[in-house]
C-alpha cells in the first residue's frame, strides 16, 4: 500500500465538498456543495462559477479542460478535508486522471464518482439504492475500499447521493450563457 492509499483518520464529522462542471457553447458552470459528514442531508454552503472560456476538449487530456473549473470554485468556499469529483482519481495504475491532477494541485484526500465504468480503471463498484447500476469510486489520500464505504453511506435512497445529485443539478440549473 503505498503512502497515498494508506487509511486515514477524520475528524467524526470532516467538512467535504462535492464538485462538478457543466459545460456550455461558450464556457462552463463550476458547482459545489459543502457539508458536514458523509450522513448529510443538507448541505452547509453552495457556491457556482460561471466560467466564460474553457480549454477545448482534449481526449485523454480532460483534466486540462475541467481542472480550472474545479480549482474556481473551490476558491469560492471554505477548504474541506475531503472533495469528491465527478470522475476518476485514476484511470489505470500508472495513468492519472482529474482527481489525481485535483489532489496534486491542492492536496489532501480526494474522491472520484463515476457513473460509467472506464475499463482498466481501478475502481471499486459501489451499489446504492437497490440499483443493478453501480458508481465507480476511486481514491488518493485514503484507500479506495474506505472511500467507497463512505459514498455508499452518503444520504439518499437513490443510485446517486443526494447531495451528489444537488451539485450535479446546481451546475446545470444556473443561468444559461
């Protein structure tokens, strides 16, 4: 287990923040959401970017596109002890992806949740809700099987968190460019 996958001990009730980006004809919304705990029903501080100009879509290359997005709007909020991106940490054991890029720009643990499977990607399936279709959960600063038991554990009664889906839905409901 390397030092980056070596379990961590948070606070009972560490301050998290879950991101997400939704990309528009001339730019882009960052969103997050702040809370309190992986039970969570509500989130403590919400905040949006509207970005004007994004980098062009690059396969292989996203983080270069979403990274900066990310990294604005965090600016907007107080700094969690753990954030959870829409996508993966890493793509394979020696390619990194945007949660890797995220943990190297600002540090500490770092969670991705995908809804798609990336094949070769070393996630661990998480089943919520009772459905058949799993998020894929990936991790650096703490072991991936913790981070998976933590989003399995968020508040929600559905396949995605609720506060996942509040982020997701808070990026694309703010004013259209």
């Amino acid at each position: 287990m390397s030092p980056e996958e070596a379990p961590i001990t948070l606070p009972p009730s560490p301050l998290i923040t879950c991101l997400d980006v939704d990309y528009r004809p001339t730019g882009a919304v960052a969103a997050g959401v702040w809370f309190r705990g992986w039970g969570a029903e509500a989130a403590e501080f919400e905040a949006t970017c509207v970005i004007a100009e994004v980098a062009a879509y690059e396969p292989g290359s996203f983080y270069l596109r979403e990274l900066p997005c990310l990294l604005k709007v965090l600016e907007a909020g107080p700094r969690a002890e753990v954030v959870v991106v829409d996508g993966y940490v890493s793509l394979a054991d020696d390619r990194p992806g945007l949660g890797w890029h995220l943990h190297q720009a600002i540090g500490g643990t770092v969670i991705g949740v995908a809804k798609t499977r990336y094949a070769g990607a070393p996630a661990t399936a998480v089943c919520r809700g009772g459905s058949g279709a799993p998020l894929f959960v990936t991790a650096i600063g703490v072991s991936a099987a913790e981070a998976a038991g933590w989003v399995a554990g968020m508040h929600g009664p559905f396949r995605l968190p609720l506060l996942l889906k509040r982020v997701d839905s808070l990026s694309r409901s703010t004013c259209k460019q």
